[in-house]
C-alpha cells in the first residue's frame, strides 16, 4: 500500500499570529474598497444598517446582521467586506466582542459574538430582545429586593428607574413575556387574579424540593 508522503514545514515559513492578522486585515481592506468600487458608498451603508441593527438587539453574529440585511444593502462582491465593517463599528465604539457561538453558516463552528453598545432602551423590540434586556433588570431587581414577595408592577417600575423607559413597557404581551422571565429564574405567583398575564398577585421564590435538594 503506497502512503502519501508528509512534509512539515519549518516554523520560519509559517506566519505569526500577527502576520496572520495583518494579512487578514488587508484582505478585508481590499474588499471593502471593492464593494465601494461596485456599489457607491457600500461602506458607509452598510455601516449605518450596523448601527441601526445594534440598536434593537442585545447581541448578535455577523451572520446575523448580514441575513437581515437582504434586500436593504446590497450583497459586496466578497463577504470579507463586512469584517471591515463590524471592525470599523467596534472601533466606533458601536458594538464590541463579547464572547462566541455557534454560527450557522461556518457549519455550527464558534464565530466572535457581538454585543451592542448602542441599544436603544425605548425602541419596539422583539420578543427575544425584549427579554433579553428586560432580564438584567429582572435579575437586578430581585438579588437586592428584602421583600417578602413583589409584584410585577414593582419589577416594570425598577427597570423604568434604570432606563428602560420606552413607552410601551407595559403592553399586553410585556406581561406575558415578564411572566416567563421570573418563571424561568424560578419564582412563584401567589394569590394571582388574572394568572395568565401576572397583573395581579405576588411572586415569590420557589420553594426547593426534594429533586432541588439532590441537584
């Protein structure tokens, strides 16, 4: 059986992190300045389309914002492009690295994910976003509260006092979604009437069980 042959190539041959970077840099570089050269000011709208999105949502892939921006800005001749925009964005102090995940398009490999600096706190956000937001202030709001039991009133007028301001906070399905916020963080609602969207009635803390204890 014939076996193929490897060669290992010396370490002076290989590119430094730094080397690699550089290179990497220059090729989005390169391919930002071509979708400019197709699409007038690509860049730039593309840039803005960051932005805007950054404003609505928490965190997010680049995949992400590229899929939504289908049929608003037009596709650069090279993908590469839009790392020279999500770099420029994060050097404007829009969005920045905040960790990884899976992305979809890279066969579920890990891809940098990013967080907005941006976020507009009286946007009309989706559902996920919403929660997303609305859970910091939930996790704040009970980790210093002494009560004994609190009312969901009591957690919208916490998050109105930080900043979540805008003005739809407490529309039919904000109450909904706020229900399973504090049923995911593990609290109970007592004495509730109306149970479905927790207008009335205390929260308080699950009571741990016998399966709790053992976890």
């Amino acid at each position: 059986m014939n076996q193929m042959m490897q060669f290992d190539l010396p370490m002076s041959l290989l590119p430094t992190k730094s080397e690699a970077r550089k290179r990497a840099d220059e090729g989005m570089q390169k391919a930002g300045d071509h979708a400019d050269e197709e699409h007038a000011f690509w860049r730039q709208e593309a840039a803005r389309f960051v932005s805007r999105f950054a404003e609505t949502h928490v965190d997010f892939l680049a995949e992400d914002v590229i899929n939504a921006s289908r049929g608003i800005v037009p596709a650069p001749p090279d993908g590469r492009a839009w790392g020279c925009v999500f770099k420029t964005a994060a050097k404007d102090s829009v969005i920045e690295k905040i960790g990884y995940r899976p992305a979809k398009t890279s066969n579920l490999s890990p891809k940098v994910l990013w967080g907005s600096r941006v976020l507009d706190l009286h946007a009309d956000f989706s559902e996920l976003e919403w929660k997303k937001v609305m859970l910091n202030y939930v996790r704040a709001f009970t980790a210093n509260t002494n009560q004994d039991g609190f009312t969901t009133s009591a957690v919208f007028n916490y998050a109105r006092e930080m900043g979540f301001t805008h003005q739809q906070t407490m529309r039919q399905e904000h109450l909904a979604w706020m229900v399973d916020l504090l049923k995911g963080e593990e609290f109970e609602l007592h004495g509730a009437i109306g149970i479905k969207t927790g207008a009335t009635g205390i929260w308080r803390k699950t009571a741990c069980n016998a399966e709790c204890v053992e976890r």
